[in-house]
C-alpha cells in the first residue's frame, strides 16, 4: 500500500464512503496517533451553492493547544481535512471549518474590535494608517467589515501569505463617484 494511501485512504467509488465517516476515521486516527486528549463532533450540511460544509468542534483537555499561535493547529487540521475529502471525492470543493470552545468567533471580534480603532484613528487624521500583516482568512474578515463603511477603503499589501492592511479615508471625488454608481 501506498503512503498516500495510508494517510488519505483509498478512492471511494461515487460517494457510498460518505464525507462524515471519512472526516471521523481521518480524524480519530490522526488525534489517537498525536496523543492529543481530544474528542470532537462532526456536522456536515449542504451549504446554499451546494457544497458540503463540514463543522468539526473540538473539545477536551488539549484545547488550549489547539487555540495557541492564533489557531495555527486548527487551521492545519481544517486544511488537512479539506485535502483528504477532495483526495476521495474530487469533484467536492467542500468548505471545511474546525473550531474549539468559540474560538473563531471571538478571534473574528477582536480582530474587528483593533480594525474599529484604526479606522476611526483613518477618519481622525484623514490620512492612511496600517494594519499588521495578516494571513488570507483574517484579512477576509478585515475588508468585508471595512467594505461596509462606505468613508473608508482598503488594500493589502505586499508579497507572499502574509500581508498588511492600509486603510485609508474616501477621498470626497471618490465618494461622489460612488454616489453617481448607486444613482
């Protein structure tokens, strides 16, 4: 067999497998072989475009690991899930979202909270200021929160994952445009 094999399994015929036993065997097999003291429960639902949403909430005594360095373990095993379905069922392009005791949520607030803070300091001084770099997912969460405000904009910047956030106020020949564009 395989190393691939070992790790991801053999490709299901058509989707007799199912999704949630495939991220449950995956899932145990990985935890039990970590040591971790997890235990954790699956929800798979068909999302409004029509690909699966897998919801995995883990729970137990290594918890906290899982929510240090800013989830950077929940985020691999998000990704490695994510990689393991498409693996088995190619034609998935399933969206995947591994959580622990409300931590997304409250990192997305918090993130939010500091980006309220910068953009009010933006309106303030009527000049550009700059957020920290930041991975694709929050910066996400930052330009649709900012999107919102039609006073301000925003932009990442620079090269590679991790990228800074200018936030700069609307100019008012820029606003005028917009309003031209909703009329």
């Amino acid at each position: 067999m395989s190393f691939l094999k070992k790790i991801f399994g053999g490709k299901s015929k058509g989707k007799s497998g199912k999704v949630y036993d495939l991220v449950e065997n995956n899932l145990q097999g990985l935890v039990e072989k970590a040591g971790f003291e997890l235990s954790f429960e699956i929800e798979v639902t068909d999302g409004d475009d029509g690909a699966e949403k897998v919801y995995i909430e883990f729970f137990g005594s290594d918890e906290e690991l899982l929510k240090s360095r800013d989830g950077s373990l929940l985020d691999a095993f998000q990704l490695y899930i994510r990689r393991v379905i498409q693996h088995n069922f190619p034609e998935e392009s399933p969206i995947v979202v591994c959580d622990t005791d409300g931590f997304r949520d409250q990192a997305n607030k918090s993130l939010i909270s500091l980006v309220e803070k910068l953009r009010d300091r933006a309106l303030e001084q009527g000049r550009s200021v700059y957020l920290r770099q930041l991975p694709p997912k929050d910066r996400k969460v930052v330009h649709q929160f900012l999107a919102e405000d039609g006073r301000v904009k925003s932009r990442s910047i620079g090269d590679g994952l991790y990228k800074k956030i200018k936030i700069y106020p609307v100019r008012k020949q820029d606003s005028r445009k917009e309003n031209e564009k909703r009329n």
